[in-house]
C-alpha cells in the first residue's frame, strides 16, 4: 500500500513539476532524485526492520509459549 502511495506521489507531483518547466535546473532535479531514491531506499531498511521485529516477537512468545506447555511445574520454578 505505501508502494502504491510513493509512486502515485512520485509520478503525480514529480513528474508533472518536471513536464510543466517547474524544475528547469538539471542540477536541482539530479538532487531531488537522489533524495527521493535515499527516502525510498530508508523506508524499505525500516519495513524490513519492523517485520523482523514482528517475527522475532512471535518466535519467541512461540518459544515461551512451547516451554511452559511442555516443562513440569519444578522445571518452572527453575527457569524463573
């Protein structure tokens, strides 16, 4: 959804900027690139970041979970 977002803003603002003569240095173009290319490249480390959070989460109430299931009530009291 926030793909589909970022490319609905890119291709709408950004590129009609650059077709309406908005953006006429090629330098300040190049630089607006770069940067949206960067955000891009951001948002993607954190996406993956938070999924792996969200996984290693859910491993491990899995593991706890798995643990107090199988354990004694003695083996319990020792893993506290």
């Amino acid at each position: 959804m926030i793909k589909g977002l970022f490319v609905l803003l890119e291709e709408s603002f950004y590129d009609y900027a650059v077709e309406a003569g908005l953006l006429p240095d090629s330098t300040l173009r190049s630089l607006m690139e770069h940067t949206l290319d960067k955000l891009w490249d951001n948002a993607q480390n954190l996406r993956f970041r938070a999924h792996g959070s969200t996984t290693l989460l859910e491993d491990y109430q899995g593991f706890l979970n798995f643990v107090k299931g199988s354990a004694t009530p003695l083996q319990l009291v020792v893993l506290k």
